[in-house]
C-alpha cells in the first residue's frame, strides 16, 4: 500500500505522498523545502503512515485521494468500539476507512479489533496496517460492517454494489453485521437507483443469464477484463453480466427477479440492508441513519 506523510504547522497541513516510505520521505522533503520547514529524516519518517494506494484500487488515483472519499472513510471509522469484530468493505471510500481503523489501533485508541475481509485488496490493506485478521467462518454474526457504494439511495437503506466484483462477499458479510454502514461520498447518490446491477454467474451460464436480462427488460453487458484478453473472473471463478436497467423503481421485485436467473451466484442489489450512510462532500462530512 502507499504511505503518506502529513505535517500540521500551525493548523496549516503539509502532505505527500508515494508508494514506498523511500519516496514518500522524498516527496516530504520537497513539500517541507517549500514551505520553509526543518524536519531531520527520522521526524519525516515518524509522520509517515500507510494509505490506500490508488494503483491496488479499482478507481482512478484521482478518485481514490479525493479529499471527501477520504472524509467520508475516516469518519466511518468512527463507527467502530474497541471489542468489536469487524466486517472491512472495498472501494475507494471504504480504504480510507479501513485506514483509519489501523491508524487507531496503532495509537491505542482502538484495542481487541478482529476484521474479517471481503476482498484481496481490503485482506492486503488491513494486514499492512497491522489489523488483526480472521475467516469469516470464524463468525455466526459481525457487530459492525463498513462498506462502500457504486450508488446508495438518501431516501431508502438500499445500495448498487459489484463495481469490484466482490458483492457475493461483500454480501455475505455486510448481512452478518448487526450494523452495516456506507462510506461513500454525494456525488453516489440516486433516488430511485438507476446504476448498472452486476449479476455473477457461472461461465456456462452466461448466455441464459443474458437472455433472462433481456426478458426482464435489461441490457445486459458480459465485463471485461483489463490488460488482459477476455472476460473478467471473479475470486470465485464466476463471471460479472452488468444488467442496466435504466431507474429502478421497484427494487424488491428486481433483486427477487435476479435471484430466480438461472446459473445466477449473486446481484448487486443490496435492498433494505444498509443502517447507516456517512458521506463526504466539498466542504464536510454528513450522516443519513436509517
């Protein structure tokens, strides 16, 4: 993951950031010239933490280093107790969150976390920042689940996810949890949702699994793989048919129709799910609970 380092002169914050300590020690250098601060190399490098790096994260480094993704995921994490077993979601946002997390167990102000993860990058994410990690087949129920959103709605406790492939997972678990809130930021928000639905079928599925689409009114798109040839597979050997469906008005009826699809593992449809959404925006951070 990348690391970043943050310097607080009279409420004025000096930053940067790289993927390795060597280079973001560099980069701090530069930024601290610039501004007339004296830091020797161990004070540089004791501001230097770990942060989500944008070329592991399926969204642009742009995206991912947006000053409300990284709002909104740094008070998500304020969701979580000391005690808690926690479910870590995917996504820009989210990494942010899973971040905070880290930085809170490192300065003790968190103790006795387990995490459970609902993908690769996050299980990567949280190991490099020491997060205690477990198997969901640890577990019968979560305390809390921090997750991200390719849309949520503000008015109903339903999100779109899949945008990373992880959804089955991320379903699984984020039902587990006592508590499942969204770290996202308000340019995701719908209502009603009208973001492509991604449906993971089985290989010799997808063909019924489009014509399904067709019938129900979809237009359904086989996801395709980047820097390589082919389709993409997710971590369970399924591929993703993203089904758009322009808005969704009845959401219940969409995700029991999705479910009935032959070959059909699991929709992005995470109806009537979600307690808590924390966003990030220009200028702040808001909460909607439901």
């Amino acid at each position: 993951m990348a690391k970043q380092f943050v310097y607080d002169e009279n409420g004025e914050e000096i930053s940067a950031w790289a993927e390795s300590t060597d280079e973001a020690v560099e980069a701090a250098r530069e930024k601290l010239e610039s501004a007339d601060v004296e830091l020797d190399d161990g004070e540089i490098r004791e501001r230097i933490r770990v942060v989500p790096s944008p070329t592991r994260i399926k969204s642009s480094p742009e995206d991912v280093l947006m000053d409300k993704r990284r709002r909104g995921g740094i008070e998500a994490a304020e969701m979580v107790e000391s005690g808690m077993d926690v479910g870590l979601g995917t996504g820009s946002t989210t990494a942010w969150a899973i971040a905070a997390i880290g930085w809170k167990l490192e300065s003790g102000e968190l103790e006795d976390i387990r995490g459970v993860a609902t993908s690769l990058q996050s299980h990567d994410l949280a190991r490099e920042l020491d997060i205690p990690l477990t198997d969901v087949d640890e577990f019968e129920s979560l305390d809390v689940a921090i997750d991200g959103a390719d849309q949520w709605d503000p008015e109903n406790p339903h999100v779109v996810k899949g945008g990373g492939a992880s959804h089955a997972r991320e379903k699984l678990i984020d039902e587990m949890a006592d508590r499942l809130v969204i770290a996202t930021d308000d340019e995701k928000q719908s209502t009603p949702l009208s973001y492509e639905v991604p449906l993971s079928v089985l290989p010799e599925s997808r063909n019924v699994a489009q014509s399904w689409v067709k019938e129900q009114g979809g237009d359904p798109q086989l996801r395709y793989a980047e820097k390589k040839d082919g389709p993409l597979f997710t971590a369970n050997g399924n591929l993703i048919v993203d089904c758009d469906f322009g808005e969704i008005d009845d959401i219940e009826g969409r995700a029991a129709d999705l479910a009935r699809i032959p070959g059909a593992q699991e929709h992005g449809l995470f109806v009537d799910m979600v307690d808590d959404v924390i966003y990030g925006t220009d200028d702040d951070v808001e909460h909607v609970e439901f």
